[in-house]
C-alpha cells in the first residue's frame, strides 16, 4: 500500500475537523512501544507511526504506558503541554503533516509551535519546530549521514527534497478511499488493526516454535540419559563378571609365592582381567571389588533418576502437545512450567499474566463439564474447581486436558453425563483423531499433585475406564461456554 499526498490531505482534513480548539494533555508510549498524543475534547489519542510501513497516523482511544519515553517526547510534552491545537495541514504535494499549537500569554502574548509529521516511507521522521528552529526530532542526522539534509536539535528545519512529480497511485483510492467518503482515519485505524493481528500472529508462531526447540533439545537429551541408565541398570552380566575377575584373582593370590610383592600376568584367560602390574595380585583383586561394589551400590540411585527422567518426559509430552494452537497466555504457561521443572525461578508478580477463566460446558441434564487448556488451568481445574466428590476424567496414557464433572445439583451424573465427560477428555487430548479412546476416571479425592513436578502433573488411583470416541463438548452444551 502507498500513501500519496492527496491522501495525506484528506487525512490532514479529517484530523483538523478533530483536533482543532483541543489542548494537548500528553505525550508518550503506548503499550506496543509508538509514539502518542493524548488531547482534550472527545479524549482522543494521536498514535504517531512514521516509521511504519506505510508511515501513518491516526485517532484511537487507547491509553499512554507509565513507561520511560524518549528524549524527543519528553520534549514534546514538556513544551506543548496544555497549548491548543490552531490547525492542522499538509503540505501541497508532499506527504507532510503540519499541526499548529497556540498559546497566550496573561499578558497577551501569543506563542507558536509546529509539529511536523514526515510521512516519507524509511524515512519517517517527528520534528518539533519553534519559528524555523529545530526544539526536538525523533530521528537526528548532520551532514555525514545524509549529505542533502540535517536535522539537528537547535539547527534550521529543512525539509526533504521535493519528489519529482508523479501519477497519483490508484491502489490508495482503491483500497483506503471507498466509495462513499469513507474515513481516512477510519480506514488507518483498520489497516492498523489488521498489521498488529499480523504482527502478533507471526510474533506467536516465532515464540511457538523457540519453545518447541527448546523442548526438543530437552527431550533428546533425557532420551539419552535413559538410554545409558537403562544400560546400567541392565548390565547384570558386566557386574557378575567383575564380581567373578575379583574372585578369582584372589583365588590365585594363593598360588604366589610366599614373599612374592608383585603380580604380572598372565593368568587365567576366561577372566580377560585388565590388571594394573604397578600393583600386586590382592591389589588388584581389591581394586575390581572396589569397581563392582560401585556398580552395584549405584542401581538405587539409577532406578530414582529413571523415575524422574520418565516423569520429566511424560511432563514435556504434554508441554509438545499443548503448544499445537497454543495462543500466547498458553504458551507464555507452557514456558513458565518449563523453566520451573529445570529450576528456573518464578516469575515475579508483576510479570505473570492474568489468570484466564477455564471454558465451562452446561449439559442439558443440568450437570457441568470443566476443561484445562494449559498447565496452570488443568492444575486449576483440577483443585481449585473441583470437589472432592466430583469426578475428573483424562486420557490414558496420552498427552491431554484435565476434565472435570460436576452433577447436577442433589443428583448422581447419567450414564450419558460420564460419556460426555469422557468424549470431552477424548476430545481434548493427543488421541482426539482416533475413533476408540481409553478415558480413565475416579473422583477428584483420588487425585493428588506430583511431588516437585510441574503444573498440571497428577498421579490418580481406583480409576475406571470408558472407551469412547472423541466429541467436542460444546455439541452436547445447552449454554454457550463461559
């Protein structure tokens, strides 16, 4: 999309409608990081975005951040702070917006300040004149750098070169000027919207797949850990050999002569003992105990770390198959779980996000179904929500939500209320493309948090198991969810 300068005028049109007779209240940052005016009146909010592609303003009503702004709009704010906006213009044939500012004196007189809006793509710019001065500028630049131009705070404003004369371009008038007189500001404000949905949306699949990456080196190396502890654990062969090298080594130390100090093979060769010969025969018998002593000694804690490297595994599992369509409160959950399983630190109070409500489903029978959708809603789910009595579903052995039932009041749940509970677990879980899914469910009181796990990971007992096929439970609800 171009902005050409017939465009420009109907915007500087429309803003001087606005904003004329209004006094600037603020300058600042909005929360994405752009530049903003904040004027009296209607309460409307001057989002300055030069540096866009295309390089645009427009009105919206959204609020000025606490945060640090820069020097430039610090200077803006200082000076043009309570001054009335005189007019706003464009430059004929440029895309330059001009906004005027006024201000009288008690004893009458008048000063003037000008802001100059440079809508040039790449080269966008925001410069606060007094007269021809310079008093502040988003971007500054001397000779060096630009050898047609300066723009230097307390130096002579030159404007950018005149372009050469040119055809209007039909794809503005085709896209951002309808039929009708629609709104410049209007359609800005919409173009807008559309390229920060983009933007978040490609920021959300960047953010998806770092996470996944990292989740994926973390799995591979857990894989290989288990593959060497299995190996040790399994070695029974390689223990009992050493156990039988140490035997019977010290079974020939018998066959040594009396006062003999040192021991040189070889001995008997269905052993294959690796033997030290800096070392005597009992030496080197005690030194293969020592070996086998370890090995065995060890198995303990072998048999705890692939306790905990499988459950860390199950645990990331679920982290894979959440991320699939996570949106950014699900992933932002997701990163902080991980992070706390390796031992990172919590996030501060004022970094972590606000808690989401988990979706509710009313079935027709009155009963309720719960669904988590990410570590800290199944976790919430599941003993926050629930009652000791109510029942909590989840797919067998697969990555999947935490569901929960809730029976109508003063009544049992239905035969058809356990199935919809189910197909709803079978829905949102890994299995939800497979036609028969083992559901296990028991009562919440049967289900306990994993010690140092975390969020969301659970171990359950006296389940029982129904084999439904998958159903989106919002088919079953007499009540959208909440």
């Amino acid at each position: 999309m171009q902005t050409d300068s017939t465009f420009v005028h109907r915007l500087a049109a429309e803003l001087d409608g606005r904003l004329r007779g209004t006094r600037l209240r603020d300058a600042g940052l909005i929360d994405d990081g752009r530049a903003a005016l904040a004027f009296t009146g209607r309460g409307d909010v001057l989002i300055l975005d030069p540096f866009g592609s295309p390089p645009v303003v427009f009105l919206d009503t959204v609020e000025i951040s606490i945060q640090g702004d820069p020097g430039y709009l610090r200077a803006i704010a200082t000076t043009l702070r309570g001054m009335r906006v005189a007019g706003v213009g464009a430059w004929p044939g440029e895309r330059i917006l001009t906004i005027a500012f006024a201000a009288r004196s008690r004893f009458g007189v008048v000063d003037e300040y000008r802001l100059i809006l440079e809508l040039v793509p790449k080269f966008g710019n925001v410069i606060l004149l007094k007269d021809q001065t310079i008093v502040a500028a988003a971007k500054q630049f001397g000779p060096a750098e630009n050898q047609r131009r300066s723009i230097l705070v307390g130096g002579a404003y030159a404007p950018p070169p005149p372009r050469p004369a040119r055809a209007r371009p039909t794809g503005v008038s085709a896209s951002l000027q309808p039929p009708g007189e629609a709104s410049v500001l209007d359609s800005l404000r919409a173009l807008d919207a559309q390229r920060r949905a983009r933007d978040d949306q490609s920021a959300l699949v960047r953010k998806r797949a770092a996470l996944r990456k990292r989740l994926e080196r973390r799995v591979a190396a857990l894989r290989a850990e288990r593959a060497r502890l299995l190996a040790a654990r399994d070695d029974a062969a390689g223990r009992d050999r050493l156990r039988a090298q140490g035997e019977a080594l010290y079974a020939f130390t018998h066959l040594v002569p009396t006062g003999a100090t040192r021991f040189s093979p070889p001995i008997d060769p269905r052993f294959e003992i690796a033997l030290d010969p800096a070392l005597d025969a009992k030496a080197n018998a005690a030194a293969i105990f020592a070996r086998y002593r370890k090995l065995v000694d060890g198995l303990p804690h072998v048999e705890r770390r692939l306790s905990h490297v499988a459950a860390e595994l199950a645990a990331l599992e679920e982290f894979e198959w959440q991320l699939d369509g996570a949106d950014a409160a699900v992933i932002g959950e997701i990163s902080s779980a991980f992070g706390a399983a390796r031992g990172a630190p919590p996030a501060r109070a004022r970094e972590q996000r606000r808690k989401r409500t988990p979706p509710r489903f009313d079935l027709p029978s009155g009963a309720r179904i719960y669904v988590g959708r990410s570590p800290e809603e199944n976790a919430h789910v599941t003993f926050r929500v629930a009652r000791p009595s109510d029942l909590w579903f989840h797919a067998r052995e697969q990555p999947g939500a935490h569901v929960v039932l809730q029976a109508p009041p003063g009544r049992e749940p239905s035969d058809a209320d356990l199935r919809a509970a189910a197909a709803a677990a079978a829905f949102h879980s890994k299995a939800r493309g497979a036609e028969n899914v083992a559901i296990d469910y028991v009562a919440r009181k049967h289900v306990r948090k994993q010690r140092d796990a975390p969020a969301g990971r659970v171990w359950y007992t006296n389940a029982r198991t129904l084999f439904v096929t998958p159903r989106d439970p919002s088919s079953y609800v007499a009540s959208a969810p909440s």
